[in-house]
C-alpha cells in the first residue's frame, strides 16, 4: 500500500478511502488466517495491559464524546451506554484477558470419517475472512469485536457511531499498538477514520467484495438498514424485548430479586427486561412486584389486572408489548399459566432473552423447550445475556438469527469451516 489513509472527519474520496481500508483488511485476513495461536496471544496480552495503562487517556477522550452527546440532548439511556467509567474500562481490559484464555478455534478439526474407497474427510475451523462490524454509542464493542476477531483468525472494519469517535480511536490505538508489538499487521483492526455516515452505506455494499460478513449493533433502526441494505451475510442483533415470567410455583423474595436485577441493573442494555409477566394464579406476588419496582425508580405499565392491584400503574397500550423501552419502564401483564406466558411471548417477543422463575421443573423445562429466544433462564436474569457472562471474554453481538451463529457470538462462532481430504490416489468411476 502507498501513503497512509487519512484519520480525519471526512475525505474528499470516501469510496477510494473505504476501498484501501478494505483491501488492506483483505490482506491482514489472509496474514491472520495462518497466524499461530501464541503470536495472537502475545498481541491481546499487549492489548490488555496497554488498556489498563492509557485509561486516564480512554476516560478522557470519552468524557468529551459525552459532554458533546449531553448538549445535543441524548436520551440518558443512550448516554449510559456510551459513558465509560474506571469500572468499564478495567472490564474491557479484563474482557480481552478472557479471550486470551479462549482455545484457538482456528484449524481445530470438529469431525474426521473414513469413506469405503479409503479417502479420509476432516471438517476444519477456518476464518470468515473480513468482518466489518457497525455499531452505535457503546466504545467498548471496539475492544470486544477487536479481540474477539483476532483471535478467530479474522481481520475487523470497526464503524463506531458519530457520538463515540474520540473513545473509539483512543481504544483503537491501544489494540494497533498491540498487533505490532506481535508482529501482525495494523489492518488486521481497523477503525473507519471518519464520522461521514456515507461510510456505512459503502460498507454494506461490501466494498467490491473486501468484507465477508456485517455484524450491526445497535438499535432497531440500525439493525433494519442493515438488513435492508448489505450485500453480505449479516448477523443479525435485533431489539431485546425480553420477558420475566413469574409462574404461580415461583418463590417471592426470588422473583422480586431476579425482576429488579433484570429491568433495573442496567436499563440501556439489550438483556434488560422489558415486560414483566405473571401468572393469573399468583395474584398475591402482583402488589409486592409492582411496588418494589416503582419503589426503585421504574415506570410500571400494565392490564387491567396489574392496575387493579396498585393505582400508581398507568395502562399500558398495545404498543407496549412489542417495546424495547431501554429506560426505566416495564410493561407487565397476568397470563394463564406457563401457556399463556409462552402464547404472549410468541406474540411479542424478539427471539433474544426471556426467564421464567418458579419451583416448578416440569414448568421450566416447558418454557425453556418452547420459547423460541436465542437464550432462555430458568431462576436467573435477563441480564446475563452477555458473552463475558456466558465464558465467552466477550461478544461481538447477541444473535437473534438462526443461521450459522445465535445468541452470543463469541471467538467460535466467528469461524466457519472446510473439509480436508486425504486420499490415496482415489479416482471416482
């Protein structure tokens, strides 16, 4: 390649620019593909602990992409996922450790069979290739989708939102700096060098065939243009209209616990809860839920069943069932039992989180085989829909397809595969 790209708001040849980033990601990928798992290591291990040493620098970057994102009045949920903290920071540092202790999925044989001619077949882990990776406020899915794309063998296009350019390129340089204390090309991790939303547009289109594979994250909007637009395979992470059943076997002080932390821990994610069912023969648990919910803080909006329990409960519209509220609000509803919780879910759900909580194992073992969500809980949160939580160090996305990956997509789901075979001089008659 000849002179380095620019690293500015805007240039005066975006498809040339998009192109050069691609063809040199092409190249990286093919670099990566062949890499061994210890060079790999030595890069990620370089990448946390640089991590852990510029975050004064990270939180400072941030802070402004959050004093700009204040003054153009960004809702606080958003701003809640776009705020880093020394918390935060450390957790993305502790994320990429993780990911380092991962087995290296690439070359791994899954299967190996022996045909009657005496041919040997193996099915091989391999790279997708060139992944580009489109999100919104949240800088930390540069670290994850960074690390997590490396260590599968893949190079990455990182397009943050507008209103986390500065975190991401703080981030950014820490994982480059990374690839050449290892020796790996700075391309293998490439972050969009401008905020001109035209970029995405062209990264959809696959830059004359430079990206394999889109993963959108973000919101509904995001997620919709990018089905509607690329012209490669995306992974799809649509919107988490996740549900806590509470069934009439279910014990109280458990339910209360499990619904806070799932609506309230934080609101902004995509595993939170969004509506809150109960099951008609547990009348007695309604007032404690909806009381201990608006006691912390959260809207309740329910059917006449739930507002008869507690007057403070405003009614909930049809809109409210189908609504990822990301903010302090939860709808909530009585249903008939485990069916009907299963009905409603099947009505209104996502396909990306739900719970149930009860003592009942012939009930849960109902929902957990008849919910049809990329991941379902018995007696647990919500909120651990995430790759970190799952073992996984990371994830670049939750999934909500069924084809090739669903639920977290983590380092495994990240490669594909092909098929080897040994032979002995074996022609087909």
């Amino acid at each position: 390649m000849t002179a380095p790209l620019k690293a500015i708001d805007g240039s005066a040849d975006l498809p040339q620019l998009m192109n050069d980033l691609a063809q040199r990601a092409r190249a990286a990928a093919r670099v990566l593909a062949l890499a061994p798992a210890e060079q790999k290591n030595r890069a990620l291990e370089a990448m946390e602990r640089l991590i852990r040493a510029r975050a004064d620098a990270i939180i400072a970057a941030n802070a402004e992409d959050v004093a700009e994102a204040k003054a153009t009045g960004m809702a606080a949920s958003f701003l809640d996922r776009l705020t880093l903290t020394p918390a935060r920071v450390a957790g993305m540092a502790d994320g990429i450790a993780v990911v380092r202790g991962v087995a290296d999925p690439v070359g791994v044989v899954t299967e190996s069979w022996q045909r009657p001619n005496g041919m040997t077949i193996e099915r091989v882990r391999v790279p997708l290739g060139v992944i580009g990776v489109i999100f919104e406020s949240r800088p930390n899915v540069a670290a994850d989708a960074g690390v997590l794309c490396l260590k599968s063998g893949n190079a990455v296009i990182l397009r943050g939102g507008s209103d986390s350019f500065r975190s991401c390129r703080a981030i950014h340089e820490c994982l480059v700096d990374g690839l050449r204390e290892a020796g790996l090309p700075d391309a293998a991790i490439t972050l969009v060098p401008t905020r001109d939303r035209a970029a995405v547009g062209l990264l959809l289109s696959g830059l004359n065939g430079g990206v394999d594979v889109i993963v959108p994250r973000g919101g509904k909007s995001l997620v919709a243009r990018v089905e509607a637009e690329a012209r490669v395979p995306v992974f799809a992470h649509l919107e988490g209209v996740n549900h806590v059943y509470v069934d009439g076997a279910a014990d109280l002080d458990m339910a209360k616990s499990i619904v806070l932390n799932a609506k309230m821990r934080r609101t902004g994610v995509c595993g939170a809860a969004e509506t809150l069912l109960i099951d008609r023969a547990s009348q007695d648990k309604i007032k404690p839920l909806v009381d201990m919910l608006i006691g912390a803080g959260c809207e309740v909006r329910g059917d006449d069943a739930i507002r008869a329990a507690d007057a403070r409960v405003k009614p909930a519209s049809n809109e409210d069932w189908d609504t990822e509220y990301l903010d302090a609000i939860i709808a909530a509803k009585m249903v008939d039992g485990v069916d009907g919780a299963i009905a409603h879910i099947h009505a209104h759900g996502s396909h990306h989180t739900d719970a149930i909580v009860t003592a009942d194992n012939a009930a849960a073992d109902k929902f957990l085989n008849e919910v049809d969500s990329a991941i379902v809980l018995h007696n647990a949160s919500t909120q651990f829909a995430d790759g970190g939580e799952f073992g996984f160090g990371a994830e670049i996305g939750i999934a909500t397809g069924k084809f090739h990956a669903r639920g977290p997509v983590g380092v495994e789901q990240l490669t594909s595969f092909k098929y080897r075979i040994h032979g002995t001089g074996q022609t087909r008659p």
